[in-house]
C-alpha cells in the first residue's frame, strides 16, 4: 500500500490573492500589492504571484540591491 504525501503550495492560490487584494482584475492586484508593499513576482502569463510568507510579512530570500559601482579611488 502506497502512501502519498500531497505538499501544500508556498504561493497563494488565486482565490486566496483575490481576497487579499480585493481585486479579479491583474492589473489592479499588483497595483495594491505594490501599495503595500508586499513582495510578489509577475510569472509568463502576466499573473502577480504571492508566496504565503509574502502575504503573512515574512520576508525570506529578500534580492537586496547591490551598491552603485564607484572607482577604488573614491572608495
């Protein structure tokens, strides 16, 4: 007898987004997304994607920004 263990998703489903962003429409989504300030990527399709850490404000794997490059001399 075979067991299958189903793994939940990390991303919101899009259900779950439209509940949190009170919106069906993409655009919109991203745009209140971005209001306040909750990390989201776009995929292929044109689709915000949230991860639920995202949602909760768990901020994990966060690209920092890297510094403008100077010369040594100013350094």
């Amino acid at each position: 007898m075979e067991q299958t263990i189903e793994q939940e998703s990390i991303w919101l489903s899009d259900r779950d987004l439209e509940k949190l962003t009170g919106c069906k429409k993409q655009s919109l989504q991203i745009e209140y997304l971005r209001e306040q300030g909750i990390a989201f990527r776009i995929n292929r399709l044109g689709e915000p994607v949230v991860s639920k850490d995202a949602a909760k404000g768990i901020h994990t794997n966060v690209q920092h920004i890297k510094p403008k490059w100077q010369p040594n001399v100013i350094k």
